[in-house]
C-alpha cells in the first residue's frame, strides 16, 4: 500500500532564505507526482506536477524533483517570500485510476 | 485554466438533515474526487467517479453517497448529517496533468 510523508510537519525561515521542502513514497510505482499550497481555510493549489518520466518541473522561483527510486521527491522554494507562508503537499498517483495519495503537509511561515 | 466550483463555502445543517455537497467541473475531466479534511488526519477519501454513473468507494464512505448524472457535475450526499461529519470537503477532478481542487466547503453539523 502506497504511503506518502512529508518532513518537517512544521518549519519557520527568514525572509530571503532558499529552502527545501521533502517528499517520500513507498512504491516507486507511481503515475505522477504533485505539489500543492494550501492557504488557511482554502481548497489545494497545483504548484507542479512531475510525470514519471520527468526528473523535475519548474516553475518561477519553485523547482521540484523527482528520483523513483529513492522514493523521493523535493520541493525548492528560492528566496522566500512571507506570501509563500502555507501548508504545502504532495500527492502521489498510482498508474491507470488517477487516484491520489496525499502526505499531512509542510507548514511553512516565511518571517518578514 | 481548470475551475472547479463548489456550491457552498460555508454551511451550517443540523443533526439529521440530508445535505447535498455540490461540484462543477469545466475541463471534461474524466475523474472527479469528494475529500474531507480534518486537523492531524489530512485529506480523506470519501468517494471517487471516473465516469458518469460510476463510482468507486474511497477510505472513509460511511455515511455518505454521491451522484454523477452528467460529467461535469459530481454531488456528494451525507443522507443523515451528524455532528462526526463536521469537517472541510474538498471537491478535485483530474485527467492526465494532474487533480484540480475546488475551494471547498466548510460544513458545521449542529
């Protein structure tokens, strides 16, 4: 069974700082791979989604990898914002039903 | 861009009440997912649709059903409210780049 986590549950860094969030799975056997921000209160924004095939996306300041088969996948957030102040997740699928296993998140606070 | 839409941001039933949870997809996605969420748990599973008139329980279905008549539209039915399902219920669909999430709902059974 296909278990995803995410360490640290919780982290504060100074404005400015680069940081990396992490993400590790269970079974390499996986479709996708997604990154998420929640806001307090709010649905799951996409942030970037990695297909097996891809070793990482980019997008702006965010950079994320993926290595199979290490089971594991990081998130890079260069010179950090407060507005990047949220809980952040990733979510693995599994091939051919799209379903999503989603890890407990980072709660990041970026301080001004 | 994908949007998917709920019915409702906030929500307040009473114990016993049948409760319609509604969602809106417009991107012909073939898979649409009923979360809920709750503190120290994350995102649960209640059911899952990857065609219309199909679906598929997911972790946690006690106490709720859902209906899918047309694509774009997948409701999630808690047919006697109870205060245990005071939660966050997030609504996603999803294709091939990815699952998309509604704003969700926050429901308070009283």
């Amino acid at each position: 069974k296909q278990e995803v986590t995410q360490i640290p549950a919780a982290l504060s860094v100074p404005e400015g700082e680069n940081l990396v969030l992490n993400c590790s799975f269970t079974d390499s056997a996986i479709y996708n791979l997604q990154w998420f921000r929640q806001d307090p209160g709010k649905g799951l924004t996409s942030l970037l989604l990695i297909q097996s095939s891809q070793r990482e996306q980019t997008s702006g300041r965010l950079n994320a990898s993926l290595d199979k088969s290490s089971g594991r996948s990081t998130l890079y957030i260069a010179a950090s914002q407060p507005g990047d102040s949220a809980t952040y997740l990733c979510a693995v699928s599994t091939s051919g039903t799209y379903k999503y296993i989603f890890g407990t998140g980072t709660r990041l606070k970026v301080l001004a | 861009d994908v949007k998917v839409t709920q019915s409702s941001r906030y929500l307040v039933k009473r114990t016993g009440e049948k409760v319609f949870l509604e969602c809106v997809q417009d991107m012909d996605h073939e898979n649409m997912f009923w979360y809920r969420q709750d503190p120290g748990l994350g995102l649960r599973l209640i059911y899952f649709s990857y065609d219309v008139k199909m679906k598929e329980k997911g972790d946690i279905p006690e106490g709720y059903s859902v209906s899918r008549e047309k694509k774009e539209r997948f409701s999630l039915i808690l047919e006697s409210a109870s205060t245990n399902q005071t939660s966050m219920y997030l609504c996603a669909s999803s294709f091939r780049k990815g699952q998309f999430f509604g704003p969700g709902t926050r429901l308070t059974v009283l």
